[in-house]
C-alpha cells in the first residue's frame, strides 16, 4: 500500500529515506505528501506497520465505517479489499513504515526467535487477528506506543527506520500473545475519534462557507466519506440532521449581520445561501417569527448605537 508510493521519485521538498534492513522486511522513513488513494492495493502476504509521526489520514471503508490515524497511532494493515479510499489532512503525512513479506522474512524471522531464546513470532497466528478485524487494526492511546513515540522524537531518519522495525517485531510478539485487541481498538476509532473529528472539519467548513451550495454530496465528495456516512455522524453528534444544521448556521449568521452591520438584507441573503430575499425571509420568519426587517429593527431600539445606518 505505501510501499508503492514511496517508490515513486519524491518531489523536491519530500524526504523519503529507506533504511536497509533484513531479508523480507523493507523499511522507510517519510516526510511527503500524499494525494488520496482510491482502492489501495497491498500484495497478500505482506504486512505494513505504519508510525505516524505527522499529519492525519483517514481511512473510509466498503462497509461505510471509518478511521482517522494521527500522530502518536501505530496502523496495521494485513488486507486493502475493504478500503474504499485512504485520504490525507493537508496532504502533508510524516511516519515510518515497516514492511513484511511473511515468505521471504521466514529466515529473519527464525533469527530473531534463535537471538531471543525460542521467543514465539508466529506471523500465522498474526494473520489470523488481522483477518477478524478485516485487515486493518490501529494501536492508539496504549502506554506501550506512548514510550515509543517519545523515544522516536530524538532520533534521526535512519535510527527512527532502525528503531521501529524493533518495535515492529516487539507488536508481532505481544499480539501473539494477547498483548492487545487489536478489534476492539479499531471499533474505539470507528465510533469514537474518527466521528467527532470529520464532524468537527466538517462543521468548520461549513461555518465559513455558507455562501456556497453546501449539499450532502458536495460535502461528502469533498471530506472523502459515503454520504450516508456524513449523515449519520453528524446526526449522533448534534442530534439533528446535517441539512438542518445548515440552515440553523445560516440563519443564526444571518440573525448576526442583521444585528451588528448595515448591510441590505438582500447582501445578507446571499452571504448566508440564499439565493433570493424572499427564501432568506421565510425561512427568518420561520425560526424567529418575525421578519429580517422587524428584527433589525428590534435590535436597533434595544440597543440604541449599535451601528450607524
């Protein structure tokens, strides 16, 4: 998956660093950007293990669920076929990715067990978590990836490639060992940090652009998300439905220019989206029960110097 496109020569002000590493583990260490990718490819058998150390990336699946990856999130992906599209925040993404072809890392694989006294590394019974959670399991808020982190801040590009594949076989044996659910994790995301932080860019967006046609494809064309999936997050975050949370943040804004400038009410209309004054109008005197002109009225006599007309 990323191993593809960090192959690609990078542009002149992207940093991409591979730092050699065993047999069947490929290693890299990245400061790039990242245009979106639709249907992410991985070849079966390998493994990716991503240290994110910079920016954010979302990850949209067939099923409609979703996860946001940030700094300091350790990301497993054994499996690409649910992954509908992967975007980036900024486009700008910074991390170390460790890859493993499980039938060509057989012998270091061996090497490291034989090193550490018969540890078990069974990259099998790995495959088999990674398949229950379809592919992709995300290692967050543990105090295990904390200490990692902070220990990665003061290294160099090559000592960070060196260190993670480290930390990489160190993961393969606690999650042979139950040393975390990795389901468990993912669904946290799913349900929980990815929601509220799409909701959350969405919201901003729209809040500083109600000039514009704002609809539910627009804007899920835009956040790279299914607009089933825009509906119900923003339903379960401010328990009204997307569209009339537009038409509330148009209205409310319209409501504050109305009171603390003096621009016509048609100037006003066509700043909050309205395409005419006789939409804005009815749909003022629907929320407010009174009109645009009657409440800048209101709030002339209430508060007498406010503005000058």
């Amino acid at each position: 998956m990323f191993e593809a496109v960090l192959k690609q020569e990078p542009q002149p002000s992207e940093t991409v660093c591979w730092i050699p590493a065993m047999p069947g583990v490929a290693v890299c260490d990245f400061d790039a950007a990242f245009a979106a990718m639709h249907h992410p490819h991985l070849e079966p058998g390998h493994y990716e293990t991503l240290f994110c150390q910079g920016g954010a990336l979302y990850i949209h699946t067939k099923s409609e669920q979703g996860c946001c990856i940030q700094k300091g999130d350790v990301l497993l992906v054994s499996d690409t076929s649910q992954i509908e599209t992967i975007s980036f925040s900024g486009g700008r993404f910074r991390g170390t990715v460790v890859i493993v072809n499980a039938a060509k890392a057989t012998g270091s694989l061996a090497q490291i067990r034989s090193l550490l006294g018969g540890m078990e590394l069974e990259v099998r019974q790995v495959g088999q978590l990674m398949r229950a959670c379809g592919g992709c399991a995300c290692i967050h808020g543990e105090l295990w990836s904390e200490a990692l982190f902070i220990a990665l801040a003061g290294l160099q590009a090559e000592e960070r490639g060196r260190y993670c594949t480290l930390k990489a076989v160190e993961l393969l044996y606690l999650l042979c060992r139950g040393g975390f659910d990795l389901s468990r994790t993912w669904m946290e995301h799913c349900n929980d940090r990815c929601q509220m932080d799409l909701t959350r860019q969405i919201n901003d967006y729209i809040q500083s652009h109600l000039a514009e046609d704002l609809t539910i494809n627009s804007l899920s064309k835009k956040f790279h998300c299914s607009p089933t999936a825009l509906k119900t997050s923003f339903r379960r975050s401010y328990g009204i439905p997307i569209h009339r949370c537009i038409a509330v943040c148009r209205l409310r804004r319209g409501a504050e220019l109305l009171d603390t400038t003096a621009l016509p009410i048609a100037q006003i209309a066509s700043e909050v989206g309205y395409n005419s004054v006789s939409q804005f109008s009815a749909m003022f005197r629907r929320r407010y029960q009174i009109s645009p002109a009657q409440y800048r009225s209101r709030s002339e006599k209430s508060e007498t110097g406010h503005f000058s007309v």
